[in-house]
C-alpha cells in the first residue's frame, strides 16, 4: 500500500513539474534553508532593537558633580565605584576629578578600574599597574615619566570635573628630633657663661701694683 503510493507520488511529481522527485525534494530543502536564513536576518533586528533601547531606559542620567572639598586618602577610597550610588572619582597630583561618565574604564571590572578612589600619579606616569605605584608619590621620576603625567593631568583637566583636592600630610614632631644646629646654638650661651671673664683679672692686677706702691712709700 504504501509503495504504490510512493509510486503514484513520483508519478505526480514528474507529471506537474517536470522534475525527478530526488530533485523535487533537494529544491524544497534549498527554499527552506533560505527561508529561515532570511528571517532570520531581518526578523532578529527588532528584539536586538528593543534590548537595546531597554538598556538605555534602565542606565540612569549620571547626577552632576558634587564639590567635595579637601578630603584625606581614606576618605577617597569610598569613591572607589563599588558604591554605584556615589560618585567615581579619582585624583592626580592631589586633585581629585569625577570619572562617572568612564565607569567602563575606571569601574568595577574596568582595565583602570586599581586607579579609582587612589592618586595614581606615580602608577600613570610610570604606566605601571604595580600596588606600590599606587600612590601620589612622583619623587624620583625622570623626565620622560613627568611628562606622560602631565599628559595625563591635561587629559583630566579637559574631560572630567575636580571636585576637590586632597589633604596634605602633617609630619609630627617627636621627641629628640630637635635639630643639632639648634641644640649647638642652644648650648653655646652657656658655655659663653661657663669663660671666666678676663676683666675681673685685670682689676686684680692694678689693685696689687697700688697696694705694692702704698708700701714702697
């Protein structure tokens, strides 16, 4: 039974196209395969287009600036991006600027994502992703490297806000650190005091030769 109809199916096919049935069935699975290939491409645009735009919708406008003022080391690690309610900043040669807008770079998972919330001059003058560069330190650079941080501090300067600066550091005064040049000043009164004065010496000596002339006559 269902040879004859395979039979009577080959007949049918070669009668109204004129085609074997093998190329029959190779031309169907041609127009399908092309089928889905144009659909494909041109209907996966709108779900592309509609994530896209949803994704602008979820991203937040960025809140503008807020001026910190002058604030110690610690203080700016807190803006270091793992807050995403606080600002991103980040500080060369003790400023410190908001780098909001290039979370991709200096956020979370970003390739300078180590310079956020730190001055990193030294580390971006010396392009050096070391911890131990990690600060704002440039004592010791050459030329080369003070002009790569200068590029940088125009960079910054030109693309992203200051929003403050950061506190110096207070050196404290210990004990016995007084300098010895002091100390010498200091102790040269005293030995000033301790010279027995020459004038009393002479007084002596004329009081002897009046007393001696008394006698004589």
């Amino acid at each position: 039974m269902a040879l004859a109809l395979w039979e009577t199916l080959k007949e049918s096919i070669t009668a109204y196209t004129g085609l074997s049935p093998a190329t029959f069935f190779t031309v169907i699975a041609v127009s399908l395969a092309f089928y889905h290939m144009i659909s494909g491409l041109f209907g996966s645009s709108t779900p592309q287009h509609q994530r896209h735009r949803s994704m602008e919708e979820e991203m937040e406008p960025l809140p503008p600036p807020v001026q910190l003022g002058e604030i110690n080391e610690d203080e700016l690690k807190q803006y270091d991006g793992t807050d995403p309610k606080k600002p991103l900043l980040m500080a060369i040669k003790g400023q410190i600027y908001d780098v909001s807008q290039s979370r991709m770079f200096y956020g979370p998972g970003g390739p300078y994502a180590l310079f956020a919330g730190k001055d990193a001059s030294r580390a971006l003058a010396k392009m050096s992703f070391e911890e131990s560069d990690l600060t704002g330190d440039i004592s010791g650079l050459g030329p080369f490297e003070l002009d790569a941080l200068q590029d940088w501090e125009y960079k910054f300067m030109s693309k992203y806000v200051k929003v403050g600066t950061i506190k110096t550091k207070d050196v404290p005064v210990t004990d016995g650190s007084i300098p010895s040049e002091t100390t010498e000043a200091t102790k040269a009164p005293r030995q000033a005091e301790d010279i027995p004065s020459e004038e009393p010496a002479a007084e002596t000596v004329e009081t002897s030769a009046t007393d001696a002339e008394k006698k004589d006559e």
